[in-house]
C-alpha cells in the first residue's frame, strides 16, 4: 500500500501566495515610497538647477547677439536725440525760463553756467540714447538721477540717411564711446545770441570719432557724418591760407588774438564766436538757406584746454570730409577715457594742416 502523501489545494496556494505578497507590501512599501520621493526630489533639484543654467546660456547667446550696434541706427538716434535735444532748448529760451546758475569756473576764469535749457536737453538726450542702447557708454557735458524710460527711438531713419548710409556696419558694443553736449554756447544761450548754440552727439570708436552730429535748435538745420561712408555736408569750394580767416573763442580771445597774429601776420582776420560745433559749421559749405546764420573761417584755433564733448562731433564731421582736428602739436585726440582734452586744437578741410601746424608758435598750454 502506498504511503499516505500531502495534497495541496490549488485555492490555498492562491491565498496563501496573496497574503505573502500582502505582507511584503507592508513591509516595503515605505522604503519604495520614501525611494519614490527621494529621486522625485532629486529629478526636481535638477531640472532647478539646469533650467537657470539653460536660461543664463540662452541670455549669454542673445547678449552676445545684441553685443554688436548698427552704426546706421546709431547716427539715426543720435539725429533724433539732438533734435529732441533742441527742441528743449528753444523752448526754455523762448519762455526765458533759464534758471542759470554756475557750475564753477574754467581754468581761465570764466564761469560754466547751467540753465534748465542744458537740463532738460540733456534728460531727452541722454535717455533716449541710453534706453536704447543700455550697453553704450554715454557722456554728457551736464549729470541729472532722473531716470525717463518712456524716452524710446521712433524707428524713423530720416530719408537722407537712407539714402546716404548703408545698413549692416556693426561695431562692437564695448569699443563704443557717446558723447553728447546738449547745449553748446551756454553763455551765448544766456546772452540771447542764440545763433552759436547747437546740441551735438558724437560716436568714437576705440577713441576714434567716426559719426558726429551739430543740430542748430533756432534754425533746425542739423549736419551730420558718418566717417568712411557719408554726409550731408561738404567742404566749401576754396580757402585761403594766406593768411587764413581764423575763428576763435570769444570767451578769451585776447590771448589767441596774440597768438593768431604771431603765427600768421597781423593782416589775418580773426572772428570770435562761441561754442565748438559752431565754428566747425563756420569751415563748411552751408546750405544756401543757412549760409546767413553762420560766419565763414578757414580755420580754428582753440589755445586751452576744452572738453571733448565739446569736439568730437566737430572732429567726426571733419574727418568724414577730408578734414582734421588735430592738438596743437599736430597729435590725434584720444575720444575715449578722460573727458579734458589739454593740448588745445587745430581744425581746418580743404587746406594743408601740416602747413597750419608749421606756422603756430610754441605753446605751453599748462602755463597760461
């Protein structure tokens, strides 16, 4: 006879396999849930930290991008910008809400006058520049905290420029220098000989002045230059050098007198005048409308120090036609870094610098 063996029922085994597993669950499911959560963390920690990363390179790239400005698009705001500029200027002058007060007094002795026209110019100017290209270095002749968000570009390239400039001429954001005046001529805006004042943006370029911009506010003639690529003014048809016109400060002109006579003979004539950007007007060939509002110089001497807000516009424009602003020992002015310019200035188109240069006496600019 057979032994006598254990049969297992198939409806047992199934709950006894039911009830293991039930007893594993509870015993594991903590720990799988407290895995659970933890890569879940670990899955949120990261995605944290690279989405920052991810968005930082994609900034980078775009900055990179936006790194570079249009020199078109520059010469547009900077017209824009002194424009808007005189428009504050003509205004405060005709409603004589001057308000002047000094700021100080030059080496020379004359005092630097501010007026609410220097004020509000500069405000327009400066933001509508600086909104719009926030990574350019802007220098302004006068300092203001109010901040004007609201001062953005029209987007309007006026149809000369068009027509004039090609598009695409990008420079580096960094090698860029702005510096604007935004009212030229102070003493001569209180004196109410309103036809020496201009507001004036220049752009240098790794200290090279390449566009350069002189609006008139009391006549709205603007002139305006891009270095190597157009403008829309000119040099006139002759000059003569022998001896030159010369046009010079009218704020110390004694002492150029002298100096002017020495290089060039006491037969030379010499018209004084205010404000910088009037005087690089004054070696141009202005249109026939304009010609009335500005005296005609084949040179200018300044024998002081001066700022190079003051110039660079000048000196842009001048480049563009053929023409030099040099020291008065012949050197090229750095338009990066230290605003003062102390080697005074020689200007002229259309003649021979060199020869000018030659014919000045010796002069100790740190001495008078």
């Amino acid at each position: 006879m057979a032994p006598m063996g254990i049969r297992l029922s198939p409806l047992g085994v199934g709950v006894f396999c039911l009830l293991a597993v039930g007893v594993l669950y509870h015993l594991y499911a903590g720990v799988i849930t407290n895995r659970l959560a933890a890569l879940s963390k670990l899955l949120l920690l990261i995605r944290s930290v690279l989405r920052p990363q991810l968005f930082s390179v994609l900034s980078l790239r775009l900055c990179r991008q936006r790194r570079k400005v249009d020199l078109r698009e520059l010469l547009a705001v900077s017209v824009e910008a002194a424009v808007l500029g005189g428009r504050e200027v003509k205004k405060v002058r005709e409603e004589n809400s001057l308000k002047e007060k000094s700021k100080g007094k030059t080496k020379e002795g004359a005092n630097e006058l501010l007026t609410m026209g220097d004020l509000q110019s500069h405000r327009k100017m400066y933001n509508l520049l600086k909104n719009t290209f926030p990574e350019v270095t802007v220098n302004s002749e006068e300092h203001d905290n109010m901040v004007d968000k609201a001062a953005t570009w029209s987007r309007d390239i006026p149809a000369d420029i068009l027509d004039k400039i090609e598009r695409g001429k990008d420079v580096p954001s960094e090698s860029v220098t702005v510096w604007i005046d935004p009212l030229d001529a102070t003493q001569e805006y209180t004196e109410n000989l309103v036809k020496y004042v201009t507001t004036m943006v220049c752009v240098a370029v790794d200290g090279k002045p390449v566009i350069g911009v002189i609006h008139q506010p009391f006549t709205g003639f603007t002139a305006w230059a891009i270095v190597g690529q157009g403008s829309n003014m000119g040099p006139r048809s002759s000059y003569t050098v022998s001896p030159p016109s010369v046009i010079v400060s009218r704020s110390h002109s004694g002492k150029v007198k002298n100096y002017i006579h020495d290089a060039f003979g006491n037969s030379t004539t010499i018209t004084e005048a205010g404000g910088a950007g009037y005087k690089v007007l004054s070696l141009l060939e202005m249109p026939a409308r304009e010609t009335a509002s500005v005296d005609q110089a084949d040179a200018y001497v300044h024998i002081t120090f001066i700022k190079k807000w003051d110039i660079c516009a000048g000196a842009a424009l001048l480049t563009a036609l053929g023409g030099h602003m040099t020291t008065l020992k012949g050197e090229d002015i750095d338009y990066s870094g230290d605003p003062l310019n102390k080697g005074g200035l020689v200007a002229s188109v259309g003649v021979d610098h060199k020869a000018l240069l030659e014919r000045l006496p010796n002069w100790d600019l740190l001495k008078h």
